[in-house]
C-alpha cells in the first residue's frame, strides 16, 4: 500500500513538471499562473555590466552582397 502511494506521488510530481514545462504557453500560463520574469538585461539593474551601451552595430547596405562568415567545425 506504501509502495503505490510513493509510485503515485512520484508520478503525478513528474506529470507536473512535464506539464509545467512542455505545454504550450497559453495554456501552461492558464494552467500554473504566469511566473515573474527575472532581472534581466533591460530591466534596468545595471548590476552585472553587459547591458551597457556599447559600439553602434555596423550598418548593413541592402545592395551590397551578404557578407561570408566560416565556421569552422573541430572533428576529431
């Protein structure tokens, strides 16, 4: 009888943390309430640094062709 109860809440904990994590947005807010976002860039804490403003991005000319990035790939 004690074994089916621990199954049974470690199931229903593991149901939940699916839930909780995999449904869709809409519905997972409906569901467990909508959780309090964390301090992050743009929240004006300014306590770690990296949301200061740093150089302009450079301008991309829509004319001009897309510049080639290499990636490279470390294969062992």
């Amino acid at each position: 009888m004690l074994e089916n109860l621990i199954v049974a809440l470690i199931v229903a904990v593991a149901a939940w943390y699916a839930a909780s994590k995999y449904l869709p947005a809409t519905l997972r807010a409906k569901l467990f309430g909508k959780k309090k976002a964390s301090a992050g860039c743009g929240s004006g804490c300014s306590s770690c640094g990296t949301c200061e403003d740093g150089p302009a991005a450079p301008r991309i000319d829509a004319g001009a062709p897309p510049s080639r990035r290499v990636i490279q790939l470390h294969l062992k």
